[in-house]
C-alpha cells in the first residue's frame, strides 16, 4: 500500500512564497497547482490527483519540520530541469 497524499503546514509568513516555490519546483516532475481552498490557504499539488497539500497555518503557530521526497520521471531531462529550477 502506498500514501495517497501528504499534507504539509506553513507559516503565515511565509505561505505565499512556498506556494510560488513549490509550484515552480514541482513543474518539471509533472505536478502543477490543481485546487486552491480555504481563501487559498491549502493548496493541492499533483499530477492526476492532489498527493501534495501546503496548508497555511494561524499566525500565532509555527510549522512543525517535515522531509518529504517526491518520484520523478526516470528521464534524464526531467530531472535536470527540476534541479536548474530549485536551485
């Protein structure tokens, strides 16, 4: 069985720009922004369906630290253009 979708929390202060950041970063991949919810304060990224949520967290919270890795196309090319793209 695998995960059918993860959620991940951001700050208030920093929700807008990790939302640009992961929509750049996770083009090459396949995936793009495919629902915005909540006055855009969660986000669901994916291919076909949204396996990656941003939620944006009350100011008065702060986001807990989190590793998250995503599978990428086996091409070469893919993989190159999202390296240029997050770096």
């Amino acid at each position: 069985m695998t995960i059918n979708h993860v959620f991940m929390w951001a700050s208030a202060a920093r929700s807008e720009s990790l939302q640009a950041f992961y929509r750049a970063v996770l083009r090459p991949i396949g995936y793009t922004e495919m629902i915005r919810a909540n006055d855009g304060n969660l986000v669901g990224y994916g291919s076909d369906y949204p396996y990656f949520w941003l939620q944006t967290l009350s100011a008065d919270k702060n986001p807990l630290p989190t590793h998250i890795a995503f599978d990428a196309p086996s091409e070469y090319s893919s993989i190159q253009m999202w390296w240029r793209t997050k770096l």
